[in-house]
C-alpha cells in the first residue's frame, strides 16, 4: 500500500508555489565524461533558504488549519529544514522554535536568525533534540513539524523529482541523498509514478551507513557514527519513510568520506554552482560505485541543498 498518491503530490506542488522556486536543472559535460553517463542535476542549492527542505516544511506549515497553526510552530533540526521551518512560518505569520545541536554550521544557524526563528540548542544527540523539543511544545503549545517522518513533508519533497522528471523526461535512474529517508521516499514515489521503468538509489556516506544497513536488514538500523562531512545525513530513517523505501528503492549505495570531497570540489570547479557536502554523495556513489552505470545511462542526481560553511570547506 502506497500511503502517498500522484494526487498528493501534485496538490503540494499547487500549495508550495508562492513560496519555493522551479529550480533549473544543470548539466556538466565534464562530469558526464568522468562516469560514463549522461547526468542531470536538480540544483535545489538555489532553493529558497538554501535548500530541497522548504519543499516539505512549506507544505506541511500551510497545511495547517488557522486554529491549529495559531501558536507557531517547532521542530528540532541541523540546519536545512530549521531554516525552512523557520522561513515558512515567517511568511505564515506565525512562531517559528527551532531545536538545533550544539555542532551544527554556524551558516545554518544564521539562517535561522535571519527567519526570526528561536533557537533552543541541544547537545548533538538525538534523545537531546528530542527531550528539548517536547519541553518546548509543552510550554507553548506549537505544532511539531517533523523533519523527514510525516506524510505532508514526504509530499513536499517529492515535488523535486516530479519537476526534474517533467523538465527531463525519461531517465534511467534517480539518485537522492538519504538521511532521514524523507527526500529519498519522495523521491522514489515520484519516480514510480512518472517513470515506472526507471530506479531510484538512495545515497548514502560510508560513515553514516544505518540506511544501507537498514535496507539489508529489512528493519531500522541505528545511527553507528556521525562524524561524516555530510551533515545533513547523520539522522536515522523513520518508520514512515523507510515503508516507502522498502518498497520503491533499488538500493542504498555508500561513498567514502574521501570520495564525497573530491565530488563536492568537482561540482564546484565544473559546474562553478555551491553545493554542500551532503549533495556531492550521489556524484560520489557513481565514483565509488562505477557498477551502477550501464550503458548510456540518463542519470539524475538531486543537489540537495548549498549552505556551506565557507571558513570550514572540506579541501582547505
């Protein structure tokens, strides 16, 4: 059973258009030359507030009722989806409390100062976000707005691959990141409902492995490390989201933490586009992973988002 129909997507893509971009895709001849395939990228690095998250927290903040949305709303989150979070509630009106750990990107942090969210730091585990964000709730009465384990923000992001699929048309594969599984779930419904012949194949750093693990086990793995550079993919799949990867997602390939840098820097010298680290794994599965590219392969691969801490970069 599929818990997310064509139907939703489409009406979270009429619900998000005054407050998120068509984002353009991009190709790199150079790039294409370096893994043997025809490769289209889906910049959502130009997404308003930075990144592929203002999809999903937009749908899921103006889905709610004006009596339900009245006292604000709150998640707990490293930096993309509390900026999105952040900024859609700004253009709702309404509170936005936003629960970030202590080792999060200081760019992401400004961001959400920029939204005039109010941030409550935590230590950089999940019970700490957890534990923090029930406190806030209970104090104000805010909507929880999940990152990633929610039918609504599922929706939100699927509205990516729809659009890179509608601009492309047919493609052999579909490649997304995948931390907490919400990208890569919608993702996949996306790409079943518009192209039932092609696959998609989560992205996943070799550091940050609990998806792949996840995938061959057929139950929830937890989160081992989460020291990868890719920031954005340290969270653990949800019940939700790992439902729909089970059943749409080819399977979980990993990058080295090496080969995530020198695709990150790639995209930076030949595309001259930022990007941060979490959006160079799918680049950089198809460098570790060559297997996956047959022939002549159309590939498309999701840039997941550009807030990049410039003093910090990988390479320097």
């Amino acid at each position: 059973m599929i818990p997310i129909s064509l139907a939703q997507i489409r009406e979270a893509a009429q619900r998000i258009a005054p407050f998120t971009f068509k984002t353009p895709v991009m190709t790199s001849e150079a790039l294409d030359e370096l893994v043997g395939a025809k490769l289209f990228f889906k910049c959502e690095n130009f997404q308003r507030t930075g990144s592929f998250k203002m999809r999903g927290a937009s749908n899921a903040i103006f889905s709610l009722s004006d009596e339900n949305a009245k006292n604000g709303v709150a998640t707990h989150s490293s930096g993309n989806h509390a900026q999105a979070v952040a900024y859609a509630a700004l253009r709702r009106g309404i509170p936005a409390y936003i629960v970030m750990p202590t080792n999060t990107p200081k760019i992401k942090m400004e961001g959400v100062k920029t939204y005039k969210g109010q941030i409550f730091l935590c230590e950089p585990t999940l019970q700490a976000r957890e534990t923090t964000l029930n406190e806030i709730v209970s104090k104000t009465n805010a909507v929880f707005v999940p990152p990633f384990n929610d039918e609504r923000i599922i929706a939100g992001q699927a509205t990516c691959a729809k659009e890179l699929i509608e601009e492309v048309g047919e493609l052999d594969l579909v490649i997304s990141p995948v931390g907490g599984g919400g990208l890569l779930s919608g993702t996949a419904l996306a790409t079943h409902y518009l192209l039932p012949n092609a696959k998609t194949i989560g992205a996943e750093p070799a550091w940050a492995d609990d998806a792949f693990r996840s995938f061959q086990a057929g139950k929830i793995a937890q989160v081992l490390r989460t020291d990868t550079i890719a920031d954005g993919l340290r969270t653990s799949l949800g019940e939700k989201t790992f439902a729909i990867i089970r059943q749409h997602v080819s399977q979980i390939a990993l990058a080295k933490e090496e080969t995530i840098i020198k695709a990150m820097r790639l995209v930076w010298e030949k595309m001259k586009i930022i990007i941060e680290p979490s959006c160079a794994v799918p680049l950089a599965i198809l460098m570790d992973n060559p297997e996956l590219i047959g022939e002549n392969k159309k590939i498309g691969l999701i840039l997941t988002g550009g807030n990049v801490d410039l003093d910090k970069l990988p390479w320097q």
